[in-house]
C-alpha cells in the first residue's frame, strides 16, 4: 500500500483515505480534491465526515468499537483504518501488519513504523474502520489545477531567453577549443602573429559570453519578479473571493507555510525551462563532440556517469523521504518558540517557565537531531561527488596516456576532450537534482494549488440600501454538523437584540447576517434574494464590531479608516462634529501611534473604542455588534452610545451583550434559543 503523508495539521484522515484509494484503485488520488469536499472540526475530520467523505470517492468505511484484544485478531486483507492518540489530538493509521510482538502502521506522519503490543495498548482508542470499494463508484470529473507546467513559455518574450541559452551553450564549447587550437596551429609555426589573433578571437568570445550570461541573470530575475508578484496576487485574491467553507479548512499556520512556498515556486519556474534547455543543449553538444573526438574515451565516461547517476538517485531518494520528518520537527520547533515568547509574563513563573523551556529543549533538539542526520547524508554524498569528479580526469589522462604513447590519440585531443568533459557532467549532475527535487516541488505545489484553486463566492451585481432582512428555514452547517443554527421564520426591519447562553448560536448569527457562513434556505434581502446582491457592494454597508479583532501592525487612524480618504475625512468631521478631541486624550488614544504585537500595547477597552470609532467614517445600512461594550466602562459607555445612535440613526442595530450593554433602547429582544433550534 503507497504511503502518503499528511501536509496540514488536521488532514491525517485525508492522508489515509489517499492511501486507501490508491490500494483498490491504483491511481492517486488528489488531497485537495478530498480537502474541498471535507467537513472539519476543530481537531479535524471526525469519523462520521471521514465514512461520507469516503463514499465520495468510491470507498466505503465501516466503523466499529472494539477492545484491544479483538484488534490484534482482525483480517487484514483489506485496508484497516484505525483511530490512536497523538498528544494533544486523535490520530488516523493504517494498519499493515501485526506480528506477535508488533504493530506495523502507515502513519500520515511518520510513515512506516511499528510500535510494541504494549505502546499499541496505550494509544488505540477502540475505533476500528474496515474499508471496501464501492462497486458501484463512478468517477466524476477533476478540476483542472491552475499550475500549469508551460507557464514559463505563456509569455511570447521568454522564447527569446531560450535562443539565448542556445547562443551562449554555442560560445562556451567554442571557447573550449582554444587550448587545442594553441597546440596544434599555434605551437608547431611558433607564429606570434597568429597567436595574437587566436587570443583576440577567444577573448573577444568569452567576452560575448559573459554578457550574455548577465544579461540572462538579470532577465530571469525579471520573470522570477513577475511570477513571484502574480502568484502574490492570485493568493492574496483567493482569501478575499474564495469561499469561508473552504477557507476555514487551514489555519494560519497552514497559510504561512503556503505564502513561504511562493518565492520559491517562482524561482523555480523562472529558472526551470532555463536550466533544462540549457543542460539539454550543452549535454547534446558535448555527447556528440565527445563521442567524435574517442569512443573509447566516451565509454569510461559514460561508466563513471552511470555509477553516479545509480548512487546519487539512491541517496537523494532517502534524502526526500527524511525531508518531510525534518520539516515537521522544525514547525514543533517553531511552535515551542512561539509558546515561549507569547508567554514572556508568564515566564517569571519557576513552573510555567521550566515547563515551556522544557517543550522548547525537545522539540528542538529532535529539530537538530533530523536536521544533522540529513546534513551528514548530504555531506557524504557531496564528498563523494568531489571525489568521483576529481579523480575522472585523472583516471582519463592515465587510460589516454597509453593511447598517446601507441600515437592512437593526439594530446590537443585530450586536452580538448578534458575540456569537454564538464560540460558532460554538468548537464547530469543538474539532470539528477530536477529529477530526485521535482516530486518535492510538484507536492509543495499541491499546497499553493488548494489556495488557488479555492472556489469562489458567487455574488450577483444588484445593490441598494438594506431595509429589512428575511431568513426562512435557514439552517448553518458548520464543522460537518448540519443545521447548528436553524431559522424557520424570522423577519427584521429595525433594532434587535440578541440574548442567550453562552454558545447557543448568537454569534453564528451575527456571522450568517455578515455573509461569513455557508447556509442552507432563503437570505432575503428587501424581498430579493442574497444571490442577486453584489456582495462587495453589501458588506461596504454592514460593519460587524466583534470583541475578537486582529490588530495589524499599522497605525490607528489607518486601522479605522483602512486609508480612505472619504473614510478619514467623515472621521474628522465627526470628532469635530461630536467634540471627541478631549476623549482622545482622556482615552489616551493617539490616531498616529501603531499597533504593536496585535495590538498589545492598548488595554482591551481602548481597543474596543477605536474598534467602535469605524462607526464615525461612514453611514451603515446594518451595525451588528458582539459584545462590542463589554470592556468599557459605564461613562464612556453613555458617550459612545449618544453618539452611535445620533450618527447612525438610519441603520439597523443588532446587538449581542452578555453585561447588558445595549446601544438601543427600540426593538424587540430575541432569545437565540427560541428563534433557533439545533440539530444533532
């Protein structure tokens, strides 16, 4: 059974259902095709979701609870998926074997391992899921991903790069030739005229050569440049228009990751039709002036190449496969230090202190451990390279020599196969890297490709001023859970407010009337239809206030505005208007200073203010407000709410305040609880 390895934190049950498909259908099977149509929960994908997900692509899970002893009996003729603990969450393995003293698993994060009967007691959480084909699976249709292999050539202008390798490819062996031609024109006439001018001419073609080859440098860095910017583009415009279902799917750490791969997948592509050419162009040319200049001289090398193209696709294999341990232990490590650093007050602790450095020492330490494994590989096969190269010439002027001394071979053809030579061996050892690096690459672009390729929200083109909003058997399904939130009636046309325990649904309500939930139902908005709304146009119009806000490091007056100008001019209007100047300074809320660490250098009431100070830039048709007050005290409270409801007299107001904190005294108020019901 083929092992695949899981990418993200929350997809080892993607990784084995990978594996499963590949056992009974001997093709791969995409994880960003399986990742679109997965449900998540916080700690991932629960077996209900992973048995559904499943039937999607031809595979039928049955799950069972089972004790330990049942488990070291079952039949494992077919794929066994079963469920262990890993720390902080549970985890999905294959097993493949079980013997008397082990269990052999195919673990989407180490690979294949095996653990004792013991250890196995100890992480098995008595779920066994048994899998089968189903025959009557039929295939639907595969999205095209947008990486496209010819994305190099799409640009008419980079065939000219092409030309240019094949021109510089031709200067490089010309210059070659000059020992040779010294040897046997210059030395027997011992013609200083001549030697000048055959000096002059390679000069002037090594000259004609390193202009080009600037030239190129600084070309490519042009593409890699424009492609890097492009994919920026493309990414940044997938978060903005894709939809939340499949959004919420990765966390931040999953982005980063991904934005960190897009230098290196431009450089690669700017330079991969590059380097190909080239190494073609040059290891053609070679193999041909080789080969006419002694066969017999061609075949040691062809030997020595052969031995080395064996070993190092060998090593370089190993290699990969360590790659992707190595980059796990470095995000643990990675993880420990963010723990430690976002902890600094609590450091002071003796105990807490011991106990984060403790997480730190490990996790880095096995970073270093795998790390200095690969670098030791790296350093023997690198060795080995030098050595082989090295000692090549050598073993052909010691082999030629013979050839020499019977007059079978002139030294102006050594000296000029030897020339030749590492423009042989070059274009292999190049060969070699794209070969044993290209797997990596194309995985690593999987990851960008889900971003990419992310299903866009549909919006219509429609847009005027909201005046009520209807929702009829509306249900929010969210984490795989159908119908969390279920409204079978309710129409709004002024103020509400929104009252209920604590996660009964409240603030899944205000995000359903943000447009930020997948919803089932009728959304209508002045009696038409969510659909026929542009959404752009719609969300201009709503500002949603949330107790939760991310501070980014830019200043506060840019945060409240985002640096428009209508936007910053209302703002001081209304500071004016309302003679706020004195609250800035009784709030010591400073418009030019910045966030700092998200925001940690303001106390949370400040920054609810300046969250509360977007209502001043610009008229809303709807406010929704999530326990937007709780922080501020009952004076500033009273000021804030005077100037809310004077400024935005014309909007609707939905509010969620658990100390009671209400903006508005008009409309009804609604228990969550008894407009919505869940559903299991």
């Amino acid at each position: 059974m083929k092992t695949y390895k899981q990418k993200d934190l929350k997809d080892c049950g993607l990784a084995v259902l990978q594996s499963v498909h590949h056992f009974f259908y001997k093709k791969s099977l995409s994880i960003n095709l399986l990742k679109n149509k997965a449900f998540y929960s916080h700690d991932g994908i629960n077996i209900a979701n992973l048995e559904k997900l499943g039937k999607d692509f031809g595979l039928l899970l049955d799950s069972y609870g089972g004790s330990f002893d049942s488990l070291k009996t079952v039949n494992l003729s077919q794929p066994i998926i079963i469920l262990i603990n890993a720390g902080k969450f549970n985890h999905y393995v294959l097993i493949t074997k079980i013997t008397k003293k082990f269990f052999y698993l195919m673990d989407p994060l180490k690979g294949k391992t095996k653990i004792s009967h013991t250890e196995m007691q100890k992480l098995f959480q008595n779920v066994v899921i048994f899998c089968q084909k189903d025959t009557t699976y039929k295939k639907k249709f595969e999205k095209k991903s947008w990486f496209n292999l010819w994305f190099f050539l799409e640009t008419k202008s980079n065939w000219y790069l092409l030309f240019l390798v094949f021109l510089i490819a031709i200067t490089n062996f010309i210059s070659a030739l000059f020992l040779r031609t010294v040897i046997d024109k210059v030395f027997p006439e011992k013609d200083v005229s001549l030697l000048i001018k055959v000096s002059l001419f390679f000069a002037w073609i090594v000259i004609w050569r390193i202009i080009q080859e600037t030239f190129k440098k600084f070309y490519l860095h042009k593409i890699q440049l424009a492609i890097e910017k492009d994919i920026f583009d493309r990414f940044f415009f997938a978060l903005k228009n894709g939809k939340n279902f499949h959004l919420l799917k990765l966390d931040n750490h999953d982005y980063i990751r991904r934005i960190n791969l897009i230098p290196s997948f431009a450089s690669f592509t700017a330079n991969f039709y590059y380097h190909i050419f080239n190494e073609v162009t040059s290891f053609a040319i070679s193999f041909l002036i080789l080969l006419w200049i002694d066969w017999k001289m061609f075949v040691l090398i062809v030997g020595i190449s052969i031995f080395y193209v064996i070993v190092t696709i060998f090593a370089r294999k190993n290699l990969n496969k360590k790659q992707q341990v190595l980059i796990e232990k470095q995000l643990d490590s990675i993880t420990s230090t963010h723990d430690l650093i976002f902890s600094i007050v609590d450091l002071k602790k003796e105990d807490t202190f011991k106990n984060l450095k403790r997480q730190f020492d490990d996790k880095y330490f096995k970073y270093k451990e795998s790390e200095y494994s690969i670098w030791k590989k790296q350093a023997f096969l690198s060795a080995f390279n030098n050595f082989l190269f090295s000692l090549a010439p050598i073993a052909i002027v010691f082999v030629s020599s013979f050839w020499i001394f019977d007059k079978h071979l002139k030294i102006g053809d050594l000296l000029l196969f030897l020339s030749f030579f590492n423009f042989f061996i070059n274009p292999l050892t190049s060969f070699v890297d794209i070969v044993t690096s290209l797997p990596i690459f194309l995985k690593e672009v999987e990851l960008l490709n889900y971003v990419l390729n992310i299903d866009k929200e549909k919006s219509g083109n429609y847009h005027e001023k909201i005046n009520d909003i209807k929702l009829q058997n509306v249900n929010v399904a969210y984490n795989g859970k159908p119908n969390l939130l279920y409204i079978k009636k309710f129409l709004i046309t002024s103020n509400v407010k929104i009252v209920g325990k604590n996660g009964v649904g409240k603030s899944t309500f205000l995000k359903l009337l943000n447009q930020e939930l997948e919803y089932g139902g009728q959304f209508m908005i002045n009696n038409l239809d969510l659909n026929y709304y542009d959404l752009n146009q719609l969300r201009n119009r709503i500002c949603y206030i949330k107790n939760e806000q991310y501070f980014p490091s830019i200043d506060v007056f840019s945060f409240i505005t985002n640096n428009q100008s209508e936007k910053q001019k209302e703002l001081w209007l209304n500071i004016q208007r309302f003679d706020l100047q004195d609250y800035f300074v009784k709030w010591q809320i400073n418009p030019e200073n910045s966030f700092i660490n998200n925001g940690s250098n303001f106390s949370s009431g400040q920054k609810q203010i300046i969250n509360l100070l977007k209502l001043l830039t610009q008229e809303f048709d709807l406010i929704l407000l999530d326990e937007a007050f709780e922080n501020i005290d009952s004076e500033n409270f009273e000021v804030l709410k005077k100037i809310i409801l004077t400024y935005q007299s014309k909007a609707i107001i939905i509010e969620v305040s658990h100390s009671k904190k209400f903006i508005s005294d008009q409309g009804e108020t609604i228990d969550i609880e008894t407009l919505s019901k869940k559903q299991s």
